[in-house]
C-alpha cells in the first residue's frame, strides 16, 4: 500500500500533540498508577493517547484505531493507527528520558509507516515502507556488524522472558560483546541510528512494534520473529531487530530456533 504524504504528515501531527501532552507531566506529579495486569499509566499516557484519538476520529474517520490505553476502534477502510503513547512508562515516571511516544499505520496488517519520538530530547525516527528512515529529517543508517561477536546487543528487561525465552537469550548473550538493559522503544532508533547492533526481546504487543518495523527496515536493518518471518499484526510478540541483516541467521541460530534466510 502506497503511504501518502498527507499521511506522513499527520503521522508527524500526531507526534507533536503526544509530546504536547507529555511534557508537562514529566518529572512533575504524573498522576501513577497500576493497571489490570500491574503495568504502570500516567496522566500523561491518557492524555497523549487522547489527543492522538480525536485527531485521527476526525481527519480518518474510516480507519480503524488500535491503542495501548483505549483499545481499538473499529474501521472499514483496511487502515489502522496503532499508538503507544509512552513505551517505556517505567522511564518516564523514573525522569529518564528514554521513553517514546509510538504511532504506527497498519494496512492490511503490515506495518507502512513508523514513528518514534522522545518528546523531551526532541528526537524523532521516521520510518515509511519504501523510503529511507529519517532521524530529525535526516536519513538515519544502521551499521554493519561483520561478527555477531563484536554485537551491542539490547532487551528492556531479562524478567520479562519466560524460561525458555531466557534461555536462548542467554545463549546469544554469550556470543556478543556486550549487552544493554533498558530502553524499550529506544533502543531500536538505536538500532536504526547505528549506536546498537541487535535487540531481541518477546511478549510484545502490537503496539509495542509495529511502527518499529518500518523504521528498523528503512535504515538498512531487518525485523523478524523468532522464526525469522516478517512481523505484522499476527505475530506472537517475539521480536528481533539486527542492525545488519547478515547476522539474523546467526542471531536465530543462538536463540535455537530454525530461520527461513
């Protein structure tokens, strides 16, 4: 599906009115609290997530809108905004500033369009199928990563694995050179800007990866499964991400699972 410029735009709209909202909640009262499954939400993600909503409500009513803080909102148009208003809550309400604010644009179930913006250090990743990613307008690049060895590898966490995912991970951490915990989103505009070689992590939802994928992919890097298989709105939340797409067979290898090339 082709991904106008008008949808580019309003893509960035939407980025901008999240970081409004946000702004004035971080490091300031943020009104926390525990939802259902004991994750953390802030004012600031209901209001980043609302604006985000009315925006879309009215400038495509068709679409149909998937988000972190208030679900999904049918559609007929084959369309659907998925947003995040803050990946990486626990950053936020801890005054780090390596949360983002994710939009994604979802046709078909493929992830087209991607953006990931940290609204305090006034970074943003573009990502659109077919272009290059820009960061802050310019075009970003992973790096290339000759030996799986010499990888900077990321997850956000180890405890968010269950045994047998912390298992293979462990078994590709001891192949690299060194790994970061933290960062959630951040990490792949890592990625995506050459500063990280590899993230593996798993349990991810929709939202947590789909405007990921254009932005990875349009740097030069590749997104996958577990398996290897391209992610869309099916996959199960297992996630990899390699700066340099030499190195997914290697990374598939040492998590044990079988990949497709």
């Amino acid at each position: 599906m082709r991904v106008s410029p008008s949808d580019i735009a309003f893509a960035d709209r939407l980025a901008d009115a999240a970081g409004t909202a946000i702004r004035p909640y971080f490091r300031e009262p943020h009104g926390l609290e525990a939802k259902e499954d004991a994750s953390p939400v802030t004012l600031a993600d209901r209001a980043a997530e609302r604006a985000m909503r009315e925006m879309i409500e009215q400038a495509y009513p068709d679409d149909a809108i998937i988000g972190e803080e208030y679900g999904v909102r049918e559609g007929t148009s084959g369309r659907a905004w998925v947003l995040d208003p803050i990946d990486g809550t626990r950053a936020f309400i801890s005054g780090r500033p390596i949360f983002g604010t994710l939009i994604a644009l979802v046709a078909d179930g493929w992830p087209v369009l991607g953006v990931l913006d940290q609204p305090i250090l006034k970074e943003r990743w573009l990502g659109v199928v077919g272009r290059p990613t820009l960061f802050n307008g310019t075009p970003a690049k992973t790096r290339r990563c000759p030996d799986l060895a010499k990888a900077l590898l990321a997850t956000t966490s180890p405890a968010l694995f269950d045994d047998g995912q912390l298992h293979a991970f462990e078994h590709l951490e001891a192949g690299v050179m060194s790994t970061v915990l933290g960062g959630d989103c951040y990490n792949y505009g890592g990625v995506a800007s050459g500063w990280l070689d590899v993230v593996v992590e798993a349990g991810l939802k929709l939202h947590d990866f789909a405007a990921l994928v254009p932005i990875v992919e349009g740097a030069g890097g590749r997104m996958c499964d577990w398996s290897g298989d391209p992610l869309t709105a099916d996959s199960i939340g297992e996630v990899i991400a390699a700066g340099d797409p030499a190195r997914v067979e290697e990374i598939l290898e040492a998590l044990g699972c079988r990949g497709h090339g």
